[in-house]
C-alpha cells in the first residue's frame, strides 16, 4: 500500500460499513450457495452430499507474527489451512465464514490488505465466502474461519479407519515450512538489534513461501481418485509429521514404522538445518505447519503410489504390539515421539 497515501480510520465506517465495503463485490461460484452475504444467515443446499464442516482460529502473537508476515499472505494462509482440513477428510471444500478481531491500530487499507489475500484464495481453491463477523479487539488480530465441504459418503476419509500392514504415504515435502519460521525468527532478532540491517533471503525463497503462504493440497486429493486409490486414513500435516502418524495410529488401535531414509525433504530445508546447526529429520518429523497430505493406503496400491509424482511412501502400519518406530538410516530403531506443535504449550508464544 502506498506510504504517501492517508490511512482511512475503521471508525469512518464503523462496523457494518466495513462488511459492505469488503464484500460488496463477492460474486458466488458454487451452486450449493444459495445466499451468501448480507442475511442473518447464509444458505446453502447440499442436496445428496455430506456435508463437512471445520474452524481454525488465528491468534496474533500466537500464530502469526506481523513483524515478518505480510497481511495479503496471512489471508491467504488463513483460507488455506482450513481448506486443506476438508482435504484431509478426501472432500471438497465449498464455502467459508471469516471472522475478524481487529484493534485500532489497523486501519482500513491494512483491512483491504488481508481480505485480499482471502479473495485470492478462496478464487485459487474455488470457494465462496458466505458470511462471518467483525468485533473489535484490544490486543490485535484474530482471524477465525470456517469451512464447509462436500463429499460423497463412500468417499469420506477418518482418521481411526486405517488397517494393518498398510502403506503410510505423504505428499509433498517436509520441514520447510519449520525452517522458514526459523529464518524469519532469525532475521527478525537481528534486525531488531539493527534497523538499519536489511535481510537476505536469497536461495531460500521457497521455504519462506511454504511457511508464509502454504497451499492445500486439493490437487492430491484429486489425483487419488483419478488413480482409484482410496486412502484408509487421513490428515493433514499441521502440527508435525510425527504427531499426525501417531494420531491415526492412536485412533486406528495400530502401530508404525517410519523410514528415515524416505522421508521427502527439500534441499533448501537441508540447507537451512545446516546452517542453524540442527537437525533436517527432526524438522521434518516435528516442525508442523506444512499442511500437506498424510495417509494409509492398502498395500496393492503400492505400485500405482510409487508411480504418482510429489507422493513418498515412508513407511507401513503394523500391530499395536509392535510400537511406534523410527527406523534411521543406518537400521537403528528408535520409538517415535510427537514431538511438534502443542497448544498451551509456554514455549509455543511468539
């Protein structure tokens, strides 16, 4: 946004001058919508579909930090991540509630700035805002969003549904949204020690991204069905790959084993690990927040997932009796530890 230009004061509109004025020109493109904005409530017709419903909440100084974080991709990012949870269930997602929060330090350009983002997404995963709230905050921002999907009831994908001795598969790659966090935390703490410092984020632009602005992976959803691999279990990863493996073990009454060598990560997380003196396994087991695809498959599936690009088969469940395994590298076994994200946790307080 321009510097030159004043800042418009969110009391000029007050509340419902701000609904307006962000969703005057919200166009519907599911026909499962029926009325969206500027009712009591929305309306929507799912006809023969289940329907499929999830909230996240964003807290500031909590989840996201505006010292570093862009508003534009925090809207974004806020879309995606409820989006990718109606992934995680093998549906699709159709509709969105916002919810805002907002001190008086923002203004309306700053407003416009996150709902940006929101509107980009939402055209990106082909859903329809429909509704939401706006209230005043006196300690920042708190964005709450809820989705709706759709999926048929064959389709629909649990977490306490896997079986023994099937493939445990994840899409993309891991720990780079981990070793963004840590760059920024990085350069924020220097920056903070010299204002006239000017970070440089050369050559690790695409872990600034997959923590910044990460994407729901609708595109493996549909592949899967496309190849008539129907998962057994699923999840998306937002809490650490480690954690999500023992979620469904836990709920599917089973246990795991987990192959260090096959784990996909990228070359720049390998890089920054390095260069932070830690660890790209642990990043990759623990980090969180990459929201890519976590499933079991049966096992006669394997030769179609090991021919399906940006999918890695890293291991296979097993009986409860068995635990929990991290086999390394070098054939050790070591019990596997969720060991990422937990909420009321006093370390995880920006």
């Amino acid at each position: 946004m321009s510097e030159n230009k004043p800042l418009t004061k969110l009391s000029t509109l007050g509340e419902f001058g701000l609904i307006r004025h962000l969703t005057q020109d919200i166009k519907l493109k599911n026909s499962s919508s029926m009325k969206g904005v500027g009712d009591d409530a929305a309306v929507l017709d799912y006809k023969d579909k289940k329907v499929l419903v999830s909230t996240d909440m964003l807290i500031e100084g909590v989840h996201f930090d505006l010292a570093y974080a862009p508003l534009k991709h925090l809207g974004y990012k806020a879309v995606a991540t409820n989006v990718s949870d109606i992934c995680a269930m093998n549906g699709t997602a159709k509709q969105i509630t916002v919810s805002l929060a907002i001190s008086n330090r923002f203004s309306l350009e700053a407003v416009e700035e996150l709902y940006e983002g929101i509107y980009l997404a939402c055209d990106q995963y082909g859903v329809d805002l429909v509704g939401g709230d706006t209230t005043s905050s006196k300690t920042g921002m708190c964005i709450s969003i809820t989705v709706l999907g759709e999926a048929d009831d064959e389709e629909i994908t649990y977490r306490n549904t896997a079986k023994e001795n099937n493939l445990i598969c994840v899409s993309g790659d891991l720990g780079a949204a981990y070793m963004g966090l840590q760059l920024l935390e990085r350069e924020k703490v220097v920056f903070q020690e010299n204002q006239s410092s000017q970070p440089d984020f050369s050559g690790y632009e695409y872990i600034l991204e997959r923590q910044l602005k990460p994407e729901a992976r609708q595109d493996i959803v549909r592949l899967l069905k496309e190849k008539g691999i129907k998962p057994t279990a699923m999840m998306d990863v937002s809490d650490g790959l480690s954690s999500e493996v023992l979620h469904i073990c836990h709920d599917s009454g089973l246990g795991c084993k987990i192959y260090e060598d096959k784990l996909p990560i990228d070359y720049q997380t390998y890089k920054m690990a390095e260069e932070l003196n830690m660890n790209a396994t642990v990043c990759a087991l623990s980090g969180g927040e990459d929201y890519e695809l976590l499933f079991t498959a049966p096992l006669e599936d394997f030769e179609k997932l090991s021919a399906m690009e940006g999918i890695s088969i890293i291991g296979h469940t097993c009986a409860k009796s068995e635990g929990y395994n991290l086999i390394t590298k070098d054939g050790n076994s070591f019990e596997l530890k969720a060991q990422g994200w937990v909420n009321f946790n006093p370390d995880n307080q920006q």
